[in-house]
C-alpha cells in the first residue's frame, strides 16, 4: 500500500522568498530521497475569495512505510528536513499515512 507524506507550509513572510528557496533548494533535495514515486507541489488559490489555510502544501509517496522510513532515515530525507529552518519559518504541518485511490 502506497504511503504519503504531506507537508503544508504556513503562509511566510516572505511569499518571494520563500517560494525561490522552495523552488530551486528545498525541492530538489526531497526530489533525491530514495525510494519517492511520485512529488508534487500545489500552491493553493483562495477559494470564494478567502486566503488559503497554507501558502503550499507538496506532497510525497513512496511504495510503503517501510520505503518512506528509509528515505527518510537517508542523507536525503536528514537533509530536506534540516532545509526547513531556512526558509520554513512560519512553520509546517506534517502528516503521514497509507494512501488509498480512491478514483
């Protein structure tokens, strides 16, 4: 069974920022992390005109928990993790699970 991690990032500060940092530091290390399917990345639109609870929300799956711990466990995963203190300062919400389609 397929197992996700999904982090949602506050909105920050620094919108310009942040999304640089994101884009061109933060993404390519989790792109890196042995044993992930699939990644991606939504930036939220506000929905009858109210802001979004999170600026963006990526999220990650890998084959099971075992593959996620892994990768996690990982030079990889120790350093997406440790990314976050540069650039995630309004901070994230993190969970993880199995994963079922449902569609």
């Amino acid at each position: 069974m397929a197992f996700q991690l999904i982090v949602m990032y506050h909105h920050p500060e620094d919108v310009t920022a942040f999304d640089e940092h994101y884009d061109s530091v933060h993404a390519p290390i989790a792109a890196r992390l042995p044993g992930l399917r699939s990644y991606t990345v939504m930036r939220p639109a506000p929905v009858r005109g109210e802001r979004p609870p999170y600026h963006l929300i990526a999220v990650l799956t890998f084959d099971d928990e075992d593959a996620y711990n892994a990768g996690m466990a990982g030079e990889e995963g120790k350093a997406a993790v440790a990314d976050l203190a540069n650039f995630a300062g309004a901070g994230v919400t993190m969970v993880t699970g199995p994963a079922n389609a449902v569609v």
